[in-house]
C-alpha cells in the first residue's frame, strides 16, 4: 500500500518488498496467484511514484511499457475493448459503479462521432484520488483516455480538472505537450478547469458546462439516451476508471482478476481522512475490509463509525466496519464502494452534530434547480440542528430536548422521505442516505440528543463550539 | 396497449401546482408545494383529458406527457 496525498509530505522511494510488506489482502479468496503477478496488486496505479512527484513519459513507458492502440485505420477495436473490459469486470471508479464495457457498448452504438470526457474534478472535499492518480501518473490516464478515444473514434479528448486544484492540472498540461511530440497522441487532448463545486463531476453538469459553461445537472427523463452536444456523443469516464482500462489493456483481463475477488475484481484508489494520523490515498484490492484500510492509516482513537462512499454515502457502525470494501458485501448494508471514500469518525465525536455538519453543507451544495432539493434539504439540516442543539448545556426550567420540539422525529422523516427520487439528479438521494444511516448509526446520540440529556461530545454545530466538532478532522 | 405517462421536469417546476388542483388522483404536494408523482406515473384513461390539460396550461411548461 502506498500513501500519497497532496498534504502529506514526501517518503521514501517505495520499493516492491516494502509495498508488499504492507499490502493488504482481501477478505474473501482471490490471493494474487503467485509466480503470475508481477507487481503487487495494491500498487497498480500509484506504487512507482512519490507523492508530489509526476512521471515523467519516459519513466512512466520504462515501468509500465508502451500503452496498447489501435493500428491506424483498425476496426472492430470498439467491441474488442468492451470485451476485454466485461472480462476484466472493471467498473466505474467515479461513483455509481457501472460497468464499464456497457457504456462503452452503448457509446459506440451512438451516432458518429465522440467526444471522450476524462472526469477528475470530484466535487466530494473528502476526496482526492482523483487529483493524486493526476499529479503521480497523469501518463496512465492518458493512456486509457486515447485508447478509448481512438477505439471508439472520438476526435476530442478533454481532461477536466477543477478550478481551484492548480497542481494537478499542471502535471495534465504538462504530460500532454510531452505527448504531442510522440506518436502517442493519437486524438489532440485538451485541458478544461470547470468550477470546484460539489455538483460540477456529475455527468450530465459537467457535459452542460462543456456545452454552455453552466455546471449544473440536467433533467433526463431517458438516462439510457447517451449525452449529446451537438452532434457528438459524449463520453464521460472517471480518470481512474480510465487508467485501469490502460493497465487491462497491457495485461488482459486475467491479470486485472488477479487482485480482487471474484464479483468484484481488482483495485480501487481509497482516500481516508477524519481521526487518522496517516490520512491520505491508497491503492486498495477491492475485497479488502474496511477495518483494515483504516487500520493501515492509524486511527488516532477509537473509531465509533465510518462513512463509507462520502457525504452522499452510508455510516458504518462498529459492527459493520469489517465489511469488505466491494459492492455485494456493501449493498447488503444499504452503503457503495462510491468513489472510494472512507471517513472515520472517532468515539469522543458526537455522530448527530457530524451528521448535521454534512447535511447543512450538502445543503449549500445544492445546485439550486428542483424544489424539494431547494427546500428540502436546508429543512432536514435545520431539523438536525435543533436535534443537535437540543442537548447543548441549558440551565434548570429552558426548553430543550424534544419537550420544545415534539414533532422534530416525524418531521425529519417525513422530509427525509419527501425529498428521495426527486431531483434531477441523485444529490438529494445521497444526502437522506447519509442521514438515515447516520441517525441508525448514531442511534444512543440520537436518543441522547432527544431527550435533551449532555450530550458527550457537546459540540452544537452552529456557533462558537463548532470547531469542536471538527477538530478530529485532520 | 398503449397507455398515457405523467412526468414532472422537477428543473422547469416552479411549484405553481396547476397539475396537482387538476389530477388530484395522481399528483400530490409536499410541503413546499412542490408536485409528488412517481416519474411516468401511468394516467388513468378517465383521467386522460385533464392530463393534457394540465400539460397545456402548467406556467413552466414542466409536465411531460409521453405514450408508452
């Protein structure tokens, strides 16, 4: 495992035997068959480089070899690709976990001409996969992206990197001019900063901002209609996802399958944060307990639960943290691998004022279009706030608790239920699936906060405290 | 058979409610006054013509009618 982040500072070079000293293994069968693996399965995509460091072309083609194209006029490579990738198995890294071969099957059944979109902007701040596999081995992603293109015959690549992360977007720039001057760029990839907002990733915003530079999610009554503009179909891959197609490519799919388990095969890009000492970006085999991955980056007390998948993502309680980090095992307790994204909440938090933080930025988050999004969420992160406010410290005779409000339980799940499947997009979804498991998790808070005893933590969100709450957030 | 689907554009609503005063039996609000209807919620044929009325005279133009 390998640790690499934007604020962590530089290590030693990682050597194959240190890599393999601190792999991890997943939970269920699967071990890398030995003899056939020749690097370590959790170093795929990040193990060769430093953080803060980007490969160079000639570094990235001496460790990886060269990248796999189509033969000038070649044809047939648009369903060759999707096969290779359906037996890979690999699928989205970007969030919602579709396999890849199918939207590259429906992308080459469109129309005539593409135009590939490599998405790097997630919008989720506890995230940074993205903009690390960019800086580390933009070389990677780029492979993947012009093989995709020029598979399926797309004359336009665009990197999007958002607005406010410079560095990543340098190392792009930078790995593209080194490029052009090869054979290796075989469509012209371009470089496009949308705004860093939370929504500004989703597909449909990001093809609108392309489109008419309005990040905002469009309303799709068909989601089985690819994307357009103009005449291009769009085509929007997540930039890991992208450079596990280079690596499959390279390899083949039997190599993919070596890490992983079987229903969920190879590695996935994992960004731990909250009560960590080593928060940061792994390379992970899917499979690998969650438990484990936070374990690896040594928790600074004891964890009372996991957010798993993000602010629009599922709280793991303590039972649940040995779940292994792969869809089934994770569907099974309503949460998603989404994007990759573990937050580890410690025991002296207090889970209704986190969960109430999240929601109120959520909130804020909103692009602003839907009505029950609008009105919805800022109602339920109120509700929240007065859940927690109601056992911040009172003196004798005030109201507090759910004495001076007794509807807010069935108000807030009322809300919560109005909201669901009623945006354009799934922002509002994510939001009640993050509150729901939150309040289930947190249940002893919940109950604590209700019947306005102290709370432990005593951390109201709004005002002065609020640091308090924040302060295991490293 | 072919039947008729309500949808509301939830991006083009601006919670008039001309859709739920007309199609009580299918459209609802919420709190907000916002209409409540599953997407390509099936119309009942009785229902049909007071459907396209409420496609016609919705101020944002946000209710889709579509056969299938």
């Amino acid at each position: 495992m390998t640790t690499a982040t934007t604020s962590a500072a530089p290590r030693g070079a990682a050597t194959p035997a240190r890599l393999a000293e601190r792999r991890l293994a997943p939970a269920t069968g699967h071990a890398p068959a030995a003899g056939s693996e020749r690097r370590d399965g959790t170093t795929r995509l990040l193990g060769a480089w430093q953080a803060h460091q980007s490969a160079r072309l000639a570094e990235h083609l001496a460790h990886h070899g060269p990248p796999v194209l189509p033969p000038p006029r070649a044809c047939g490579w648009a369903d060759l690709l999707a096969r290779l990738v359906a037996d890979a198995g690999l699928t989205g890294r970007g969030g919602a976990g579709f396999p890849t071969s199918a939207k590259l099957a429906a992308a080459a059944r469109a129309g005539e001409r593409r135009w590939l979109v490599v998405d790097g902007l997630e919008g989720e701040p506890e995230s940074a996969k993205d903009r690390v596999l960019l800086q580390c081995a933009p070389h990677l992603v780029l492979d993947g992206a012009e093989l995709v293109a020029a598979a399926l015959g797309a004359d336009r690549i665009t990197v999007c990197v958002a607005a406010d992360q410079g560095a990543t977007a340098t190392a792009v720039h930078r790995a593209a001019t080194e490029r052009e001057r090869t054979a290796l760029a075989p469509v012209p990839v371009e470089l496009a900063r949308p705004p860093a907002r939370f929504l500004a990733g989703e597909e449909s915003a990001l093809v609108n901002w392309l489109r008419c530079g309005t990040a905002l999610p469009t309303f799709r009554p068909d989601k089985a209609v690819p994307l357009a503009i103009g005449r291009r179909t769009m085509l929007v891959h997540n930039a890991e996802t992208l450079a596990h197609v280079a690596l499959v490519a390279r390899h083949g799919a039997k190599w993919f399958r070596h890490a992983g388990t079987a229903d969920a095969p190879g590695t996935t890009l994992v960004t731990v944060s909250g009560a960590v000492a080593r928060p940061g970006v792994v390379e992970v085999e899917l499979g690998t307990p969650i438990d484990t991955i936070v374990a690896a980056a040594k928790p600074t007390a004891t964890v009372h639960a996991v957010l798993v998948g993000g602010r629009g993502g599922t709280w793991l309680g303590t039972n649940d943290m040995g779940t292994p980090l792969a869809p089934r095992a994770l569907r099974e307790r309503g949460a998603a691998v989404g994007a990759g994204i573990l937050v580890a909440l410690p025991a002296e938090a207090c889970g209704v004022a986190e969960i109430a933080r999240m929601a109120t930025a959520m909130a804020a988050e909103s692009a602003g279009q839907c009505g029950p999004c609008v009105f919805g969420l800022p109602a339920i992160a109120d509700d929240l706030r007065r859940l927690a406010a109601a056992a911040a410290p009172s003196g004798p005779g005030s109201r507090s608790g759910i004495g001076a409000d007794p509807d807010l339980g069935t108000r807030l799940q009322r809300r919560l239920g109005a909201v669901t499947g009623r945006g354009a997009c799934r922002h509002p979804d994510g939001v009640v699936r993050m509150v729901r498991s939150g309040l289930a998790v947190f249940a002893d808070d919940v109950a604590r906060h209700g019947t306005g005893r102290p709370c432990t933590a005593a951390t109201p969100v709004a005002g002065p405290a609020r640091d308090a709450a924040t302060r295991w957030q490293t | 058979m072919s039947e008729l689907r309500l949808t509301v554009d939830p991006v083009a609503c601006d919670a008039f409610g001309f859709c739920a005063e007309l199609l009580p039996e299918i459209v609802g609000l919420d709190e907000w006054g916002y209409p409540v209807v599953a997407p390509g919620e099936a119309v009942p044929p009785h229902l049909a013509k007071l459907a396209r009325q409420a496609a016609r005279s919705c101020p944002r133009q946000a209710v889709i009618l579509t056969v299938g």
